[in-house]
C-alpha cells in the first residue's frame, strides 16, 4: 500500500493540539465512576447518567482513532509534531512502536494495512468492543455508545474539514456493522424505537 500525500490532504490535516476540548472530555469521562446493573440497582437518574457516560466515551474513542488514522496517512513533518499529543491514548490502545513521526512510508502503510494495529479491521474491533462492552448487555447502553461512534465520526470530519479518509469511513461503517450485529444477536432491535 502506497501512502501518497497530497496537499489538499496536508491543508485539511487536523491540529490535534486543537483537539483539548476532546482531550478534556476524555479525562472528564474518565474521572466518573460507572456504575453497573450487575452490582447494584440503580436510580432513572443514574441510568441516564450512564447513557450519557457511555456515549461521551464511544464519542471519544470514535474521534480520538479516526483522528490517528487520519494522521497517519498524510503523515510527513506534521504527524511529528502531532506525536506528543496522542501518546498517552497510543500506549492505552496497545501501541508499542518508534514515534508515528519516525516512521517511513512502508511502516507506516503495514499500520494501517488491512492486518495492520491502526487498519481498518482491528481499530473497527476496537471501536466496537469498547462500546459493546461498556455497554454490559444493556440496549440502552449500547445504543448510547452507539450514537457516540456516530458523534466522533461526525467531530472528526468537522476538524478534518470534509470528508475523511476512506480508511475511516470504512472503519466507522465496519465499527458500526459489528455493534448492529451484537445488538441483533441480543435480541435488539437496530432501529432506534425513538424514532
């Protein structure tokens, strides 16, 4: 896989220093408990609550990994100085490689390969998983977490300035086909009842 930059790609390159409100929403959700059916009952108030938490966290997962992929593939200079920033949340997700910015064009292009840590399959699992768990079986939940991927997707382009990458539209349609799947299997259905 070719990575080629374009500057239409490096004109739209998100400034993840920009990014501290989602930065700061991350740490907020972050520093509230959860709470789970499983270990207690809970009140309307807190139900909603936890809705609320789940969907600021798919929100966050949601923008924070469309947001590497976007950066990874118009790497060059910029990716360097992005580094710093999402550090922290590439180490939480299980990267252990040399700085994004270090990385050549064929290193980068086997991390975001179809088998790749940042390709479309695993970071698509990622996104699903976090929310399908999080969500603990509750419909609720899930679909809270649900309308958070959709969220983040949504944010990410905003700071993109347009449509991103295909990669990303194909993970947060690949994220969005696995967490239908679990909701159906559980006897949900995917259409929002609200509606």
């Amino acid at each position: 896989m070719n990575v080629n930059i374009n500057e239409n790609a490096r004109s739209h390159m998100p400034n993840i220093n920009a990014s501290e409100n989602a930065k700061i929403r991350v740490e907020e959700v972050h520093s509230k408990e959860i709470k789970t059916n499983f270990s207690e009952k809970i009140s309307k108030d807190e139900a909603e609550e936890l809705r609320t938490q789940i969907r600021d966290n798919a929100n966050a997962m949601m923008f924070n990994s469309t947001s590497i992929q976007a950066n990874i593939m118009s790497l060059e200079d910029q990716v360097t100085k992005n580094y710093e920033d999402f550090q922290s949340f590439l180490s939480g997700i299980g990267y252990e490689g040399k700085p994004i910015g270090e990385l050549s064009q064929d290193e980068a292009a086997e991390l975001v390969s179809e088998d790749g840590l940042f390709g479309v399959t695993q970071t698509s699992e990622r996104i699903a998983n976090f929310v399908i768990n999080g969500a603990g079986g509750d419909e609720d939940r899930m679909r809270a977490g649900r309308e958070g991927m959709l969220l983040g997707f949504a944010q990410a382009e905003e700071i993109w300035g347009g449509e991103l990458p295909e990669i990303s539209q194909q993970t947060m349609q690949a994220a969005i086909e696995i967490v239908d799947k679990a909701m159906y299997e559980a006897g949900y259905s995917i259409l929002n009842q609200e509606v």
